[in-house]
C-alpha cells in the first residue's frame, strides 16, 4: 500500500511538471492591447460556413470598435441637419473618433455613458455581445446592452408605407446571393443613426455577410431625401463568431452609469466633485 502510495505521488509530480512545461512554452499576451485582441478578436474554427446561416453569439473586433462614415459629414448634410449635429456635446458626435470614444475632455468623459440615447446601430457595432436566432419567418437580434432585442421580419413582407416611429423601425430583410440584406423605415426623431440626424423619411439598408466562420462583415447606407443631399455609407464592420459565450443581463441603469463616470472614466474625480457633476451630485455621493 507504502509503494501504491509513493507511486502515485511520483506520478502527479511528474504530471505537474510536464504542465508546467508546457505552460512555460505558452505565449503570453505582452501588453493590455494584445490581451484584449486574444479574448475579443475571435478564434479560428475549422468548417465551411454554412449557406445562410448568421446565428450565433458576434461581437465587435477588437479593431473595429469605431466605424466611420465614408465621408465627412458636411459633404452630405442638409443645413440644418449639418447644424443638429454641431450642436451636439463632443461626446455623441458618433462621426468623430474622439467623440466615439469619449472624448479627451472631463466633458467627453463625463457625458460618455447615458441610457437616454438610443441608437440601433450602436446596439450593433459597440463592443457588446449580440444574439442572432433565425427562423423560417423572423431573424432576432438580442442585445446584452440593455438586454432587449430587435426582429428582422424574412417572409418576404413590403416595408410599411405609414409605420409608427419606434427606436428600431421596422426592418425587412432578404437574401441576394450570401449577403443578408436588411431594409428599416420608421426610425424615431430620439433615435441616432451611426451619430446623424435624419427625417422621418430615413432609410437604413444593412448587408451582411460571412465571409468565414468565425466573421461577419457589416456595411450600411443611409438615405434621406429631407436630411441629405445624397446617401452616406459605412463599414465594414467586422464582428466576431463566440460559440462559446452566452449573453448576461446588461440593463442600462443611469445611477450605475453616474457612478461609473466618476469613479473609473473621470480619473480626475477623487472623492470630490467631477468637473461637470453637481453639487448635489457630490452630497448624494458622499450618503
């Protein structure tokens, strides 16, 4: 029994060291940016793509968190859609990579988080897990940002002629070729499409395809005959394949974000005030 025991013992050393060897032999991520590049870029899965076949858990590449217009905005915006957009705090201008991110301001760091602002395709190209379901009559995307979800309606339906404004629209989608096509009308004046301001008459055409398994591509056009002077384009939007993941509880929760902003993304907020919060921000903070 002595020896039975002893054995044992040599052997899951033997075990440990191999492992560790093995380990050792392992490349390790060398800085912050590459680490993030290894968990959210995706990894490469043996297989053909399946003919048709979007479902699955995508995210956002690691690259592709920003994706900006093909133009500058003032080549394409009417007047007054042109001044809309100006208007806007640095941080929700969508068309600037700065105000994408934030911005290098207290402002653009203060204002970055907000659950007022509903955009569909920020839900889409941020860096957040999205759910695609397909069935024979619909295609779903649900978001983890804010846990909700959109339907893409595939039984060959005709877009609405008079729909209800909603944040989303209403989407229509078709194939042609491998390449998912997806048509919105009835966007909400609240709603942002990829940071411009439209009508109510904006048209939002979405093409996706996967040109592998592990990725899927996203180009947009937005038209509007009363906001532009001509149709703006956008992408691509490259998106990883995760079979691995599945989607948490993400709800967009304003006091969260408040406190977030101030106590991660505005450095300068040390147990004091923020540059942009208020008095009674700070008195509420320090209860």
């Amino acid at each position: 029994m002595r020896h039975r025991f002893l054995s044992s013992i040599f052997a899951l050393v033997a075990v440990l060291c191999c492992s560790l060897a093995i380990f050792a032999q392992a490349p390790a991520p060398t800085d912050a940016k590459s680490a993030n590049e290894a968990i959210y870029s995706g990894k490469h899965h043996e297989g053909s793509v399946p003919p048709h076949d979007l479902s699955g858990v995508w995210m956002v590449s690691e690259n592709f968190r920003f994706s900006p217009i093909h133009e500058a905005p003032n080549s394409f915006l009417q007047p007054w859609a042109l001044a809309k957009l100006n208007a806007e705090p640095m941080a929700l201008r969508k068309d600037l990579p700065e105000g994408h991110a934030g911005g290098a301001t207290a402002l653009g760091r203060d204002q970055d988080i907000s659950c007022s602002q509903i955009s569909l395709t920020d839900f889409i190209t941020k860096q957040k897990p999205i759910e695609i379901v397909q069935t024979p009559q619909r295609i779903f995307m649900f978001f983890e940002y804010a846990h909700t979800f959109r339907e893409i309606w595939m039984d060959g339906r005709a877009l609405p002629n008079d729909p209800d404004p909603s944040y989303f629209g209403n989407s229509v989608g078709r194939w042609e070729g491998d390449t998912l096509v997806v048509e919105t009308v009835g966007f909400s004046d609240q709603t942002v499409i990829n940071g411009m301001p439209h009508s109510e008459v904006v048209r939002l055409v979405e093409r996706y395809t996967r040109p592998n398994l592990d990725t899927l591509e996203l180009n947009l056009t937005a038209s509007d005959s009363k906001a532009y002077t001509k149709p703006w384009t956008a992408g691509p939007v490259k998106l990883a394949w995760h079979p691995d993941w599945e989607l948490v509880e993400a709800f967009c929760i304003q006091d969260d974000n408040t406190a977030f902003k101030k106590s991660i993304i505005d450095s300068s907020w040390v147990h004091g005030q923020a540059p942009n919060s208020t008095k009674s921000d700070t008195e509420n903070d320090s209860k």
